[in-house]
C-alpha cells in the first residue's frame, strides 16, 4: 500500500505532501489542475523514463519519494533480499532525483539503486491504468498468469482462487504450476547434459587423450604445495653465500673474536659496575642487566659461528633449483598461478577422465532419466491444459456477468487458446531421444491471450488492438475486479477510467472500485461525481496563482469538503443548493 508521497520541483508542482488511506482514494479536479501530474510522478517513482524538461522553470532538480507499507508480500521482500536492500518495519521507503542534464539518483531505503530494480519492483508495488497506456494485462504473457491464478494452480494458490471464483471450489492445487516449472527445469538440464555426453566417439577419444597427457604432465613433476617458495629461498642463500659468510664472520669478530669486540668491552664494564655496586647498591640492579645482555651478545655470536660453518657453497645444488624453478613457473603458467591451483587443476582433470571414461554407461543412465522426465512434464502440463481449459470458461462468463454493469452488456470477451512454435528443447529431444512432442516450454503447452470486442457486429480482437480507452479502462477493471484477490494484491492506479461514461454507468465503475478495493488500495483519477461518493479518502486537486507562479495544491477533504467537490461535480461551474443536497444524499447512500 502506498502510504506517503512526497514530490517537489516536477513541472506545476512546487512542494507536495500526500498521505493516503487504505481502500479507495479519488483525487478529482478541474481538467489540468495538475491530477494526471501526481500519477506521472509514481510512474517516475517506479521506473519511468524521466527527462529534464519534467523539473519545474527555476530549479535544477525534482525529486519524488513514497513510502510503500509491504508486510506480507512475500515475493518482493525475496526481491529485494536478492538486491541486498534491507527492509524493517517501517516499510519501503523509494526515492528518485532527476537532475538537469537528465539523469538522476535513485535510493530503496537510502541505499543507492539502479533503474532496472525500480522496473523489477514496480509490479510488486503498484498497477497504473491510464488511457492509451499498454500496462501489464495487454500483454498476452500476463493472460496465462491471470487464467492460471484464476483457475488456483498459480504460485498465489487456491486462496486467490477461491478468492476469484466466489463459491465456488477451487479447479486446481496450489503447486500444479510450480510442479510444472520443475519439471521442465530438470528436462532442460538433463538434455543439455546428454548432449554432451552424445558428442562424437572421436572427439571424445581426443579430449581424452588430452586430458591425459596433461594429468601425465602435472603428476610427472611430483610437485608439492608451497615447493616453489622452499626453494626460493633456499635459491636466494646459495646465490649469497660468501656474502652471508663474510657478514658472519664480521659480527662474530665484532662480538667475540676483536680485541676490542663487544663482549670483551662489556666484561670490563661489569668489573666496574661489580666495583660501584659494592660502594652503591643502587648499581645492583644495573649489574644483573650487563649479566643478562653478556648472555644474549653470548647466544648470538654461537648461532652466527654455527650458521656460517653451515654455509656451503654449491653450483651445482644452485643450478639444480633454477632449473626445478623453471619447470614450477611453466607448470604454473599454463595450469594455475600457484602450485596449489596447479594440484587443483590436476584434480579436476582427473574427475574429467572418469566422467569420459564412464561416458557411455553415463550416457545410458542420463537418457533413461530423460525418459523419465519427459513423461513427468507431458503429465504435469497435461493437468495444466485441463485446468486452463476448464477455468476458462468459467473466467468468460464473469467477465461477461460484470461487462453489462460497466457500459459494456453488449461486448463480447473470448479466450483463446493456440500452440506456440516448435522450440529448440523440443527439437533437442527429437534429435537425442526420438521424443515426438509439441512445443515445451515452462508454462506449458498452449499459448493463451484475451480478444475482446466491444460492439455487435465487430470481430473479437486482442485486447492489446482495442482502440477505445474507455472501453479498455472499464475492460482491465472488470478483469481486476475478478482476479484481484488473487493476483493483485497491491496499489491499482486508474486515470480517468470515467472517460465516455455517466449516469447510472458511472455509478457501477464506482461500485465495482469499492469492490475491488476491499482487497486492494485504489487510487483513481476521476471527474464523475458518481465514482468520488464511494471514495474512502477523497483529494481535491487544484491550481493556484501567486507571485506570477501556477502551483498545484491538493487538499483531503472532510465531509463538508466532500459535498462541495461532488456539488462542484455535479452542476459544474456554479453550485447550487440543489447541487448540494444531492451530494448530501449520494454520500448517504454509500
């Protein structure tokens, strides 16, 4: 539910705070008060193409920011989780910038976002149905989805359904399409991998040979982890070795063996401080200190002694490590940048050979499995056709009930069904595993899509070539109407939906909005007076001019508030007390 908007600097809009309510909100208005401005902002909030000429003469940027409540929605919550967009209690909080030049800022919860996770989370947030606008349900993609939920074998489940179909029962089972969609997931899986199994006995027997020679080649150098770095080292001691032994020699003379070498000076200063501690006991703990430093200058001229008697010089051991050097770094170069990357790719290698010596037997294994597959989708999208079949009728003669309310008693709505072109899966298992079968895909085996046809005489047509708004509004809130509860459970924008209507017409597209917004919020743009009486909150939208600047101003109305706007509605220009009392009533009669 979109509970805060917030727009600034977007075209007649200077600075503009809405809180809607849950249910029904209409904003009515004069024509070009600035109505179809605040539903061009939340297409902007969510993923529409902004551009700089939509700021506001004077600013050098808009910004538009809304706050979604979306406890329960499950599949976006998993959306967002995906995106790495924290969620907490207050809900989601959206906002986009647009700039000067064009482009702009987008932040989900102040965390910066990009266009493309705005057009992925807009479906999940809100629906906007404006005249001329090819929204969601014109595509034929969204009809199966409509008819699947519908029918209750959609991942919504039979709650939606039983939602839809009222009394009635639910036709399918909550996991039918999601079994579906498995099932073809691992069809998918196992062709491609007999694919690969089925490549040419001769390109097998050379990949082969391949990856033997290159197992043959690593093991050859019996090489073990972290050897290069051992020999580094050892590599830098025999390169120096008269240098280390030269520097050897000359601390251990500074040491021990000089005349003047340090421990000889510093044995004469403990027999003076020995001397000044007898005199002065201050100098005792002075005294233990010299003891302690003979002791280390001591270990340290015997390990100095030691390691330059161990020095050896040796070409030939020198040669034999950057030759085994050599052959590390070329092993390094071509399987890996280190030696344990090296082992690595040996491993891998070696599962390799298995999976090509053990190719045949696995091929055999992986097309029985194949079989087996096949058999479960022909099975799972049988029981998918049947459904889809079944509801679809039942789907026609809603629509149909609910058209005659709308204006529309003599339009006719029809679903059709057709089968898809054969695909590259289905000829894949034709080609590996003589499987004859129709097109496979992830929904199914038929293609579905509405055609439509609002007066006598004219041919159904798809939806998406009906050329009359108002018919195609009062169509998608029939549709909405009906599949609500099951697919839409989010904030459905109408702009204008009253556009040819009136009279007792206009009353029904009110009733039919009440309706639909027991289960979802509504928002609708509208001039009917009709319509606005079934509102739950009720925005007046209007301009005014000050300092030479048209601003747009909308304001919640209270109940008096309410009977002027539909008085306003009703007698146009003037109101008048007449105008008035049957605002009165029609308010009285919701």
């Amino acid at each position: 539910m979109l509970r805060y908007l917030n727009i600034a600097n977007l075209a007649v809009i200077d600075a503009l705070e809405l809180e809607f309510r849950e249910g029904l909100n209409v904003l009515s208005g004069e024509t070009g008060s600035g109505k179809s401005i605040i539903i061009d902002a939340l297409g902007l909030l969510l993923g529409e193409r902004g551009t700089a000429d939509m700021i506001r003469s004077g600013s050098d940027r808009a910004f538009i920011e809304g706050v979604f409540e979306i406890d329960g929605n499950d599949p976006l919550l998993e959306l967002l989780s995906g995106a790495g967009v924290d969620v907490d209690i207050d809900g989601l909080m959206i906002r986009r910038e647009l700039g000067g030049s064009g482009r702009g800022k987008i932040f989900i919860n102040n965390r910066s976002a990009t266009l493309s996770l705005l057009k992925e989370i807009q479906p999940h947030l809100i629906d906007i149905h404006g005249q001329g606008d090819h929204q969601s349900l014109l595509l034929p993609e969204a009809h199966l989805n409509l008819l699947d939920a519908f029918a209750g074998a959609g991942p919504i489940g039979a709650n939606g359904a039983n939602g839809a179909l009222g009394a009635t029962e639910s036709i399918g089972e909550p996991g039918d399409k999601a079994i579906l969609s498995a099932v073809y997931d691992r069809l998918l899986k196992l062709s491609r991998e007999l694919e690969e199994l089925r490549r040419s006995e001769s390109e097998r027997l050379r990949t082969l040979d391949m990856v033997n020679f290159q197992v043959a080649e690593i093991e050859q150098a019996n090489i073990t982890a972290g050897e290069d770095l051992n020999l580094e080292a050892e590599r830098k001691i025999l390169a120096n070795a008269e240098r280390l032994s030269n520097l050897c020699g000359e601390a251990y003379g500074f040491l021990y063996e000089d005349e003047t070498s340090a421990l000889t000076r510093l044995g004469s200063a403990q027999k003076r401080l020995s001397e000044l501690a007898e005199l002065d006991s201050r100098f005792a703990a002075q005294q233990e200190q010299l003891i302690t430093a003979k002791q280390i200058l001591d270990d340290t001229a015997i390990i100095l002694r030691d390691y330059s008697d161990g020095i050896e010089s040796s070409p030939e051991r020198l040669k034999t490590i950057e030759e085994r050097l050599v052959e590390l770094e070329r092993l390094k170069r071509k399987y890996g940048r280190t030696l344990d990357a090296v082992l690595a790719t040996r491993d891998e290698l070696v599962a390799h050979r298995q999976t090509l010596l053990g190719s045949e037997e696995q091929s055999v294994l992986v097309e029985r499995q194949l079989r087996e597959a096949f058999a479960g989708y022909e099975r799972a999208a049988g029981r998918m056709s049947d459904l889809r079949r079944k509801a679809a009728s039942e789907f026609e003669r809603a629509v149909g009930r609910e058209l005659g309310e709308v204006a529309l008693g003599l339009a006719r709505f029809s679903i059709c069904f057709s089968e898809p072109a054969i695909n590259q899966l289905a000829e894949r298992l034709q080609a590996l595993a003589g499987l004859a079968s129709g097109p496979l895909r992830r929904s199914g085996k038929e293609q579905v899509e509405f055609f439509f046809s609002a007066n006598p005489g004219e041919d159904l047509k798809p939806m998406n070539a009906v050329a009359s708004g108002g018919e195609l509004s009062r169509l998608m809130l029939v549709l909405k109407t009906i599949t609500a509860p099951s697919l839409f459970p989010r904030t459905l924008i109408f702009d204008e939906i009253d556009a040819g209507i009136g009279g007792k017409v206009a009353d029904a597209v009110g009733a039919r909005l009440k309706r639909l917004a027991g289960t979802n919020q509504v928002l609708c743009v509208t001039h009917q007076s009709q319509i606005a009486r079934y509102a739950e909150a009720h925005f007046q939208v209007s301009k005014e001019v000050a300092k030479g600047r048209t601003t747009t101003i909308v304001l919640e109305l209270d109940k008096d508030g309410r009977i002027e706007e539909l008085a306003r509605m009703i007698g146009g220009a003037e109101v008048t007390p007449l105008a008035r009392k049957h605002a009165r009533e029609m308010l009285k009669t919701i």
